[in-house]
C-alpha cells in the first residue's frame, strides 16, 4: 500500500527539520511526501533540500506563487498525493518513530473504515510535554472519551459535536478526494471538514495513543490549549463560530445529497443546530431567549454541544462581541 504524506509550510525553517528527519525515521517510512510551501523566501526550500538529497525520489517540493493559507495550502497538497493512504503533517511537530506503523496497521484491519487518526502530546517549543493531550482541550467528557475509542458507527452523536480529532494526527484512504475538493471558504477549515467528509465515506478509527508531538509556539497557525473556559467561549463568539460552524455544515449536506438513514439524519440535526446558534449569536436578547429554549426542547445543545456551557454561552456571551 503507496503511503503518502501530504506537509503544508510557511516560514517552516525553524522546525521542520525536525519533523522532516521524524517522517523519515519511521519504521515504516513513507513512499512520498509533497511539501506544499507559502513562504515568500527560500529559507523552508532550503530545509526540504537537505532533506530530499537523503531521500532521492521521496520528497516533492511545491512552491505557491501566491500564498494560499492553511486549508487551501493542504488542499493543495493532498491534490498531489499519489498513495492509497494519505497522512496530513504540519510543519513544526515531531512523530513517534512507529506512528505510521500503527495507524496503517488500524486501517488496514478496518477495510471499510474512511480514514485513521490518534491523539498527541502537547508540547512547548522544545517539546517539553505539557501533560496534556490534543483530546484533553476538547473538552469530551470520560464517557464520550470512551465511546470515541470505541464506537466506529458514525451516526453516534458524539463525532457530531465537534470533530475529535485533528489534521496533524490524520491518515485517510485517497478515494476521500473525490469529496473533499473543492474545501468550503472558511478560514482554517481543513481539520473539520476532512474529517466528516471522511465520517460520510465510512467514518473514523482511533488509535488511542499519543503519537505525535504537538509543538506549540507563537507562530502556531493551532490555537490548541491556548484558552480555556469564558476565554475559549467569548473568543468564539467574537470570531463568529455559529456562523462558521453552519456554512460548514451547510457545505457538508450539500456535497453529500446522496446521504440516507441515521447517518442524513444526525446530519440534517447538526446542521439545524448550527443554524439556529448561529441565529441566536445575531438576535436581541428576548429573541434569543425564544430560540435557546426552542434548542433546550429539542435536547440539540446535549446532542451537539456542550449542553448547559453551551446554553450558558449563547444566553450571556453574544452581548459581549
């Protein structure tokens, strides 16, 4: 099985290196990696050639004549990838040396599974474990924890509160393109949207093991970890994620018309409550009122959200934007 890696860069040079020399060292090594670069100097080309004198014929640089940014730049990637199995890797992390090794061998045991991802170690900038995981600033509860590593039927509602996992821990089987392209227009998409594309094409695998070192730095496109709590919330709020999250959702119904049975229907349901937050998030406070009570009655807030925090946020927040 071709296994491909799909990077995208921008000013890379300070860390990848060394994630470079992680995908290289893997026990089981990739058979292509396309960088696809934004940067508007050579410094990041630079690191890429070092690396591809190491490994001729492994390493395909692509620079951007004008920059794409993070979803379209691994949009841009993943388009090149020739391999069955395509891994996202961001630019600054590191890999554990059997990362590949075990996601591929998940996949291959589930052959009707979309794609594979695992959990990673939030680290600083010289990768000192923080002692939190990228599952740990989600916010799922133990129980749902629980049935993301165990439950594979897509149509459970937890994958439809917020997608649990990320790009940087991805690997998805290649006939996901045929849906991905084109990605909606929405700033920093690229995580979300691959993975309930791949939740429509199958769904997900999780190999509950951190298997990547989540570099974390100032320049970090991720803003994993970085808030918590009221900061996390009315920075959404601020940042318009009612909005986004329905045109996401709107995008998905529209690329997947074809959807039947449970699988439509937990879809149509996230979307109707992405919808009306996204209502709510713009209306007075009276009217508000009326809308949250309307999604309390409906049980979409514990269904799709974060139950009473979620409640809480579209109640008080939307008056501090």
């Amino acid at each position: 099985m071709k296994i491909s890696v799909a990077l995208a860069a921008y000013r890379g040079e300070r860390f990848l290196g060394a994630q470079l020399g992680s995908i290289l060292a893997q026990t089981h090594p990739p058979d292509e990696i396309i960088v696809a670069d934004d940067s508007p100097d050579d410094r990041t080309h630079e690191v890429v050639e070092t690396f591809s004198a190491r490994a001729p014929g492994v390493i395909t640089y692509v620079h951007n004549e004008v920059a794409l940014e993070a979803a379209e730049n691994f949009a841009k990637a993943i388009s090149l990838c020739t391999g069955e199995v395509i891994f996202l890797s961001d630019q600054d992390d590191v890999w554990e040396s059997n990362k590949i090794e075990r996601m591929l061998a998940r996949l291959e045991a589930n052959p009707d599974a979309a794609g594979v991802f695992c959990d990673s170690d939030l680290t600083d900038e010289n990768l000192i474990p923080t002692g939190n995981s990228h599952l740990d600033t989600r916010g799922f509860s133990r129980r749902e924890r629980h049935l993301i590593a165990r439950s594979a039927a897509p149509e459970c509602c937890v994958w439809w509160k917020r997608f649990p996992g990320a790009g940087h821990n991805f690997a998805f089987r290649a006939k996901l393109k045929a849906k991905l392209f084109p990605f909606p227009a929405l700033k920093n998409c690229h995580d979300s949207w691959i993975g309930y594309v791949g939740l429509c094409m199958g769904g997900w695998r999780v190999v509950n093991r951190r298997l990547t070192l989540f570099r974390q730095h100032a320049d970090n496109v991720s803003e994993a970890g970085r808030r918590s709590g009221a900061a996390d919330a009315l920075h959404a709020v601020r940042q318009g994620a009612a909005q986004w999250n329905f045109q996401l959702y709107r995008a998905l119904a529209e690329r997947f018309p074809e959807l039947t049975g449970p699988l439509a229907v937990r879809l149509r349901q996230r979307m109707r409550h992405a919808e009306c937050r996204e209502r709510i998030a713009t209306r007075c406070f009276f009217v508000r009122i009326a809308l949250i009570f309307c999604e309390i009655f409906t049980l979409r807030y514990f269904r799709y959200g974060r139950g009473w925090k979620s409640i809480l946020t579209d109640l008080l927040l939307p008056s501090l934007r």
